[in-house]
C-alpha cells in the first residue's frame, strides 16, 4: 500500500513537473511569436537585413553578435559574485540560471519573473537567498542604468533639443539626486535591512493568509552580511555589462547603415535605454514602445527610420529572444519541484 502511494506520489510529481515546463515554453514562445506576428513593421525590417549583408557591413553584425554570450556572461559574473557566498553553482551552473530568468522575464511583467526563473536552478534551500542576490544584482544595474542615462540625456537635450537651462538643469539634478539616493541604499544595504528588521516582520509582514516573514528574514539577513568588496565587484560589472549592450546597439546601428561614431551614438543610446526603464511592460509586449522611443531620440540625427527601427528590433532579437530560447531549453532539461 505505502509502495502504491509513493508510485502515485511520483507520477504525480512528474506530471505537475511537465506541466510547469509545458507552461514555461508555451508562454515563451507565444510572447517571442505575438511580438513578431502582431509588429507590422517586421516585414518591412528584412529588405534593410539583407541591405546589410555586404562584406563591408559584415563584421558589424558578426561583432555584435559575439558580443551577446559576453553581455550575458558579465551578468552571470555580477550574480554569482553575489550568490558565492551561500552557493556552491559552478559559473556555468550560474549562467544556465540567469538564461533561465531572461527565458521567464520575457512573458511577465517588468521582467518579474527574472526571480522565479533563476531560483528554478539553484540548489534546494538557495531560493529566497538567491531572490535576495538577484534583487541586489537588479539595484547595481538600475545604478548604471540610471547614472549613465542622466549623463546621456543631459548631453542629448544640449544638444538637439534645444531645451531651456532651467529646464535642462532641473531635469538633470533630480536624475542625479535619484541616481545617489538608489546608490546610497545600494551602498548601505545592511543600514537598510537592519532597519527594515525592526519592523518586526512576524507581526505584520503577510499576505492574505500567508505569512511571509520567514523568506522576508532570510533576505534581509543576506542583506546585512554582505560586505563592501562584494557590493563593489557586483557594480563593476554592472558597469561593464551597461557599456557592453550600449557598444551592442551601436554596433547594429552601423550595421544597418547609420554612419555615426560611438562617442556622437553614445548620449542617445543612453537615453533610449534611460526611457526604456520607465515602460513597466514585458519586454515583448514593450517592442513596439522601444521603437518610438528610439525613433524619437535618433530623429534628432535625421537618421532613417527604417535603420533605427531595424537596429531596436534587431537588439530585441540578439540580447533577449536567442537568450530566452536557450534558457527555457535549461528549464526543460531541470527538475523544476526539486527547487
């Protein structure tokens, strides 16, 4: 009898895992076909593919695209430079599990399931820790983000919009104080969860009838222990990755024939991606609104539109849809119950 039960027990188990997967790749390829299907500009955006495709034009492409393992890879540095404290993941280990957020993020809201996705891959006990590293991870690249686009846009708007210098100096030190005070909180993280601690997360810490103090807990414990040098390595990379996907997009901008250099590129890539952090939409859904941000930032360049939006789709392809693909083939091949 207890035999029969265990059978029953794992059958069941196996077959709620399938569903789960079954779910995860369904979304995913249903988010990655909508965007396609429902965009009709894509059809328009070939032609300028295979304009591309000249020997001159090339190595563009080729370099951008090599340049995407190595995007992901500085992410993968930052997280597991977090995660080595309380985990034992190999760096490949590592970067199946950020493969795994980028394929869940890409179906769900402001790339929430980033959390759910990585947690799937770490070791049993790891998930609320590994939550708590993503989140820190996710703060040292909105720094960079942040940082780099107020610098970005305060020379865009000098530039081509012609914005009064109240205007300009207004917009640019609220940017500024914002850009400090997310990196106050980063740099003093253990000041912040310490005192979040003493809200006293037994007592009012729930949701409906759940009560979530325990995980609350365990992140704000990481959050106290970790120290300076972790924090700072983290945020290097953080760097790193923001000047890698910048480096990216102008890259398939000159690939599609947007003759510009990537000092004069760089203030307007920086503010496209500055405004992009303002769309609380999956990055699917958000494509067509990451086009007319980028439309309204480079037709200050009088650049073709056709190139612009080829070079905002072709990015989408190259730093979000490939690497999706490959991490819903890691959660496939993951024993999803076990984490």
């Amino acid at each position: 009898m207890r035999q029969s039960n265990a059978v029953r027990t794992t059958m069941s188990k196996r077959t709620i895992n399938l569903i789960i997967k079954i779910a995860v790749a369904i979304l995913l390829i249903g988010a990655i076909y909508f965007q396609i299907a429902h965009n009709d500009r894509v059809g328009i955006l070939w032609p300028a593919f295979q304009n591309g495709l000249h020997p001159r034009q090339l190595p563009w492409l080729l370099f951008a695209i090599l340049l995407m393992p190595l995007n992901w890879g500085f992410e993968t540095l930052k997280w597991h430079a977090l995660i080595r404290r309380f985990s034992a993941l190999t760096f490949w280990q590592a970067y199946q599990s950020v493969l795994a957020g980028v394929a869940v993020s890409l179906f769900t809201p402001n790339r929430i399931g980033e959390y759910g996705g990585r947690v799937l891959l770490v070791e049993v006990g790891n998930g609320w820790r590994a939550v708590a590293a993503t989140l820190i991870g996710s703060i040292s690249q909105l720094v960079a983000l942040l940082s780099g686009g107020i610098v970005g846009l305060a020379l865009f708007a000098s530039a081509y919009f012609q914005w009064d210098s109240y205007l300009l100096w207004s917009v640019t030190l609220t940017g500024a104080a914002l850009s400090m005070g997310l990196l106050l909180i980063y740099w003093h993280i253990d000041l912040v969860a310490h005192a979040l601690m003493k809200l006293r997360p037994g007592r009012y810490w729930k949701i409906a009838r759940f009560n979530i103090a325990k995980p609350i807990k365990e992140i704000l414990t990481l959050f106290q222990a970790y120290e300076k040098t972790e924090l700072k390595r983290a945020l290097f990379f953080a760097w790193v990755r923001y000047f890698t996907y910048c480096f990216q997009y102008w890259l398939l901008l000159r690939f599609f024939g947007v003759e510009i250099t990537f000092v004069e590129a760089w203030p307007g890539i920086a503010t496209i991606f500055f405004l992009q952090t303002s769309v609380p939409l999956p990055p699917a859904i958000s494509l067509l609104a990451r086009g007319e941000i980028a439309l309204l930032v480079w037709t200050a360049f009088g650049v073709n539109e056709l190139s612009v939006l080829a070079a905002t789709f072709g990015l989408f392809i190259l730093n979000l849809c490939v690497p999706a693909l490959l991490g819903g083939w890691f959660i496939v091949k993951t024993n999803v119950l076990k984490s």
